[in-house]
C-alpha cells in the first residue's frame, strides 16, 4: 500500500513540475502576425454617424482596404494621420477608420483639425470589435484585398516605410 501512495505523490509532483516547465518555457506575448494569410470573414462594424452597419459588401467598392483603429486620445495616431492622408489619395485604396473606445465629439474634433483620411469611419465604442480584428492597441492597420485576405498588419503608428509597403503592394 505504501508503494501505491509513494507512486502517487511522485506522479503528482513529477506533473506539477512539467506544467511550470511548459508554462515557463512559452512565448508570452501576444502576437497576432499569424494572422495575416487568413481571410475576414464577416466584417460587421457601426458606422461612426449613421445609424448603420458596414459589412463586407460596402468594402468591396477598391481592390484594397486599409482598415485603421485609431482614437483622439492616442498621441501615436495623430502622428501617423499625415501618412494616412497620403494613403487617401490612392485610387485603388481605400481606408476604413474604426474609431477605439473613443467620445464621439473628441473623435470629430481630431478630424477635423487633422482631416478626414477615412472612405468609412466606424466606431468600436467598447473595444469589442478589435478583438476580431486581433488588435490589443492603437494605431494599428491592417491592409486587405477585395477578398479580405489580410495582406499585412501594421502594429503602432504608420511610418513612412509602411507607407511604402503598403503603396508597392497596391499598385
């Protein structure tokens, strides 16, 4: 009997210790760069004014989509604004801003002192939406075709090297 019980507190001890061994041993950041080659599938989002949603059928209008999450709030996204006003004026883009866990007023206030880069705008009010789109901060951007293949994630603020990519994929 007292093998058995001896058997049993060594198996226990020997599993506590691979669990923490293989706790210990993973990645613990979140990355989201497996996303890109996966496809969004359905893409529903509250228009920022309207009372509307925006589906993957209203996106379908250019061959690609820089979907943008951005806030007034976030220093970051006001400096990348100038590159996503450059980005406005490329015909076979278009750019869909998703308003983060943001005051509406604030949010219109930032546009118009900045300018309105957005073809869309719509509102993630509580934050819920970016997790589909496996963001966890802002500014982040992610480029799709008209297929809503997700071609390339951008993780913080839009540089002009990102700027750059995003042109020689497009064009």
């Amino acid at each position: 009997m007292q093998k058995v019980i001896n058997l049993i507190i060594i198996s226990t001890i020997l599993f506590i210790i691979g669990v923490f061994f293989i706790s210990l041993t993973k990645n613990p950041g979140y990355n989201t760069k497996d996303l890109v080659g996966k496809v969004l599938t359905e893409i529903s989002l509250k228009s920022f004014d309207e009372n509307k949603t925006l589906t993957n059928n209203d996106l379908k209008k250019k061959d690609y989509t820089l979907i943008n999450f951005w806030a007034s709030w976030c220093g970051p996204c006001r400096n990348e604004h100038p590159i996503l006003m450059k980005l406005s004026e490329e015909k076979n883009l278009q750019l869909l801003g998703v308003n983060f866990k943001d005051k509406k007023i604030k949010a219109k206030f930032f546009l118009e002192d900045l300018g309105n880069p957005y073809d869309y705008l719509a509102k993630d009010e509580l934050g819920k939406k970016a997790v589909y789109f496996g963001v966890y901060g802002i500014p982040e951007s992610i480029l799709v075709d008209r297929d809503f293949l997700i071609l390339k994630k951008f993780i913080g603020p839009l540089s002009d090297k990102d700027y750059n990519q995003i042109l020689k994929i497009t064009n």
